[in-house]
C-alpha cells in the first residue's frame, strides 16, 4: 500500500472509520476515498458497482456498519442483520468484481459463542451458542468472515478480517438510545456533575468484565495489518484488543474520576447485564508485531475532553 494507492475507507465517519481516515492523511497517504451516505448508500448494491467502477479503489477499509448497544440491538433486530449483510455482501462482491488488491473486513468480539472460555481465541468461532441480546449483529459478521474466507479459497482474493474488541474513543456515539456502554457512561456521568445529581443509575449489577481499546489504537492496528498481513500468511482472521478486561463497576469509577464527578452509582439489577466476561486473547496479533498502546485511563481522558468540547461547541452543556 504506496502512500499514492488509491484506498477506499468505507464508514468514515463512523467511530473506527473516522480513526482509520484520521491516520491515514496523517501518515502522508495521498489518495483516500470516502463518501458519506448520503453521498453512497452501501445498501445498495447499483450504487456501490457504480462507485467501484468509477473509483477503481485499489484497498479497502470496510469500518462500515450499523453498530450499537444492548438496547438498540434488542429494539432493531431486523436493521441490525439486514443492513450488515447488504453492506458487506455489496462491498465483498464489488471488491472482487472490480479487482481490489487487499480488503481488510472489521468484525467484532461478539461474534464469538456466549460461553467462549477466556481469553477468547480465534478458534473458538463458531463453538456454542451467541449471547441472545446481540445475535442478530452477530450472525452478520460472522457471515462476513465466511464471505472473506470463501473469496480466498475459490478465487484467490487477499480478503483479510480483523475482529477488535470493544471499541471507544473520538468521534465515538453518545446517543444513550444506541450508545455502547463506555460512551453511555461517559454522557451519563457529565450529565449527572452538570446538574449536581448525587446518584446514577447503571444497567445490571456492575460485575461484568470488558475489555476496551481506544479507536486510534485500532486504526493503527488496521493499517499495520493491511501492510504487514496477508491472508495467505496463516489463512485465518486476527483478533485486535489490549488483552486485558475490567469490571463496569470500576470503568465506572474512572470516567467518573475523568469527568471529576464525586457522586455514587446505583445498579438497576432489573437490566441484563449481557455475557459475564469478554477478553480476547491477542496472542496471534502480539506474533505479527502490534501491541496497543493506549492505556485505559488515558483513552478515557481523551474521549472525555473530546465528548466535551463538542458539547460545548454544540452548546448542549458548559464545562
């Protein structure tokens, strides 16, 4: 991938494609593409052919998506499968179709069974059963995956898949209606020190582990491999977090300390708390020379500033 390579960033705006497409004109690459979709609907199948016929991107970052968190999975099950496979079906296909050299395909953690014994090895795909509340997102991706594997296999395609785990940061989404949890806890607790609220309610019991990695932290790990990485290397898709996790009682506690909130938590034990444990094992990505290395407490505080600043621009609080 030339610095002049014609690289088509699908999704740049969304949290994970705004950190690739950030990078990338930082590291002096000349020629990235993007669309909004307003400007491509990635739905649609006419108009991703037209854009790769006209465009003749050479690789692609497929960030593109329809992600969210407990509740928005459960409210749009339909939106969830069904916009992810037309995304990736379209993308795949055209790739192919119009010769792309290298694809690079982001997945997620939850792709793996709900029971997966921890950490989490790339292995262990397909092994039990999802966790119910995000199964729809799920089966997508990992239709995803399959999709990659079975262009390589029968054509011959250099189509790589990446699963990170979950991921934070700029430009993240803070919608608390489709907001993964640390974003959520982030306007939660602001929120709460803006208006001198003592307590804030949490869905489930505090006690699940997740791990976490800050979205520039991907985005270098997704450029790496798409420099370093080849399907043909060891044929299989490559998992991407710190391998470390954290309980969301004490994620809680360090926005809070972030936010410089000095109020207590409430656990509404009524919520589902989704799956007990979610820590991938990242060995294989430690082989092929990447590490993170954004600490938690300080992709926090970044996050946080960020999240803040635009809320004053947009005049929603003042800090």
């Amino acid at each position: 991938m030339l610095k002049d390579s014609r690289i088509f960033v699908a999704g740049h705006t969304g949290l994970v494609g705004s950190a690739i497409y950030r990078q990338l004109q930082s590291s002096g690459y000349t020629n990235v593409i993007v669309k909004s979709s307003k400007e491509l609907d990635l739905r649609q199948s006419e108009a991703v052919n037209h854009f790769f016929e006209n465009n003749q991107p050479e690789y692609v970052f497929m960030a593109a998506a329809k992600v969210g968190g407990i509740y928005a999975n459960y409210r749009y099950p339909v939106e969830f499968i069904t916009d992810n496979l037309s995304i990736q079906l379209n993308i795949i296909q055209a790739a192919h179709r119009y010769q792309v050299t290298k694809l690079l395909f982001l997945g997620s953690s939850c792709i793996y069974p709900k029971h997966s014994e921890q950490p989490i090895r790339e292995e262990y795909l397909l092994d039990g059963k999802l966790e119910p509340t995000n199964e729809p997102y799920a089966i997508a991706k990992i239709a995803g995956i399959k999709m990659c594997e079975a262009y390589n296999r029968q054509y011959g395609t250099d189509f790589i898949s990446v699963m990170p785990t979950n991921i934070y940061g700029i430009q993240d989404n803070f919608n608390l209606e489709s907001a993964h949890v640390l974003p959520a806890l982030i306007r939660k607790i602001i929120e709460a020190k803006q208006s001198n609220t003592e307590t804030v309610e949490l869905w489930g019991t505090g006690k699940p582990r997740r791990e976490f990695l800050f979205s520039d932290d991907l985005a270098d790990a997704c450029i790496y491999l798409m420099q370093k990485y080849s399907n043909q290397d060891i044929g299989e898709f490559v998992n991407v977090g710190t391998g470390e996790d954290i309980a969301i009682a004490d994620l809680a506690d360090i926005i809070a300390q972030a936010v410089g909130y000095t109020g207590r938590f409430v656990y509404n034990d009524s919520k589902p708390d989704g799956v007990s444990r979610k820590r991938l094992d990242v060995e294989r990505m430690k082989k092929l020379g990447w590490e993170a290395q954004t600490s938690l407490t300080e992709g926090i505080a970044r996050t946080v500033r960020w999240y803040e600043q635009q809320s004053e621009q947009a005049g929603a609080i003042r800090i």
